[in-house]
C-alpha cells in the first residue's frame, strides 16, 4: 500500500471533521446554564459560607423550624444506625439521581448535609453548588464533632468568659433535648439566667412543594 504523507494543514483539516461529525451525533446539549465556574466555588469554600456550626443545628431543632432540612449522606446502613432528628438519607452516589431533584431545587429549605465528618460532606456541597443550587450547607465537623460539641460537651473553667459558659450553657440545653446527657432545669440556663440562643440563617425565595424533610 502506498504510504499517504499528511500536512499539518490536512491533519488538522481531518481531525475538525471528524470532530464534527462527532458533535452532530451527541444529543443538544441540556447541561444547567447557571453552573458556578470553578473560580467562583473556591470563592465560597474560601469564606466558609458554606457551614452551619452545630449550635446553629441544634437550635432549630430543638424549635423545629420547618425550614431546616438534614441530609444525611452516609450510606443506608450507617443512617439506620445512628442519625440527626428528622434527617432523610440520600447516600452520596445517589445525589445526583433525578428521584431527589425537588429536594434541592428549591428555595424554602435549608438543606444541611452530614456525614462522619466533613469530607464528604463539602463534595456533596461542591457538586450541588456548581450545579447552581441554593440554600445547601454543611454541618461542621459532621457527627464526630456533633457527639463532642452538642451530646457530650466538655465544661470550660469557671474563669473562663462570660460567651465560653454560654455556650457552655446552650450545649448542654440542646444536648438534653436531643437525646444527651441528663441535665437539670436550672443547667439549661444561660450564666445571665435566660436561654442562650444562636439563630440560624434563613431562607427566602420561592414557594415550591419539597421532598422530604424534618418532621
């Protein structure tokens, strides 16, 4: 067979068209439009907006806010095993099944994700961001740090400042509200003799039916 010497012009003549017979045949293209750019998520993983601390959590669980939705990404068996009240379980391989598009595509929750710890937790929160989705958020430090900070926390010196033995207060207050360690009437005060309170953030948009949720 005679052997056909291509130019540079030719190659790359032939590698245009066949790309482009390769782009006739992918169907149109129906990617989101509003994706984040990668520089605008290293933005938002720069400023820490993505977390809610676990008082933030245990508050509005133990005023059942309605807006507040926990996600729980582990896997089936560990969900079963232990979880956040009111949380559903969408294991991380399944985020992006169409089954669960309505509970992130809205606007009225706060959907917090969860796992052991934080890792898992960012990617989903990553995944979900450049996808152009709201109102998601990750608890920090996952369960781990819940049962240290929220189930089990320690109590700081007696010395210690007034916003330490606060937070101490409120701890304990969720803590035995959700299910910690026994706590008395008067230990569910704050030092200044009223309930420590720390709010968390509020969503605002459109009113759309959602998939699952707290109870």
């Amino acid at each position: 067979m005679k052997n056909i010497n291509l130019t540079p012009r030719m190659l790359i003549t032939a590698i245009l068209l066949s790309l482009g017979l390769i782009i006739a045949a992918v169907p149109k293209n129906t990617t989101i439009p509003y994706k984040l750019t990668a520089a605008q998520i290293l933005d938002e993983i720069k400023s820490g907006t993505q977390y809610l601390e676990p008082e933030q959590v245990a508050q509005m669980l133990v005023e059942k806010d309605p807006y507040l939705q926990l996600i729980d990404i582990r896997p089936q068996n560990e969900f079963e095993k232990f979880n956040l009240q009111g949380a559903v379980n969408i294991p991380v391989d399944n985020l992006l099944s169409p089954d669960y598009t309505e509970v992130f595509d809205q606007d009225i929750k706060l959907n917090v994700f969860y796992g052991n710890g934080t890792t898992q937790a960012n990617e989903a929160w990553m995944l979900l961001r450049q996808l152009g989705y709201k109102n998601i958020y990750v608890l920090r430090g996952g369960l781990n740090y819940w049962a240290e900070a929220i189930l089990n926390p320690t109590a700081p010196p007696s010395t210690s400042p007034n916003d330490d033995l606060a937070r101490y207060d409120f701890r304990r207050g969720a803590g035995q509200a959700l299910g910690g360690g026994e706590l008395s009437s008067t230990q569910s005060q704050s030092s200044d003799g009223t309930k420590a309170k720390v709010p968390g953030p509020k969503p605002a948009g459109k009113k759309k039916k959602v998939a699952g949720g707290c109870s």
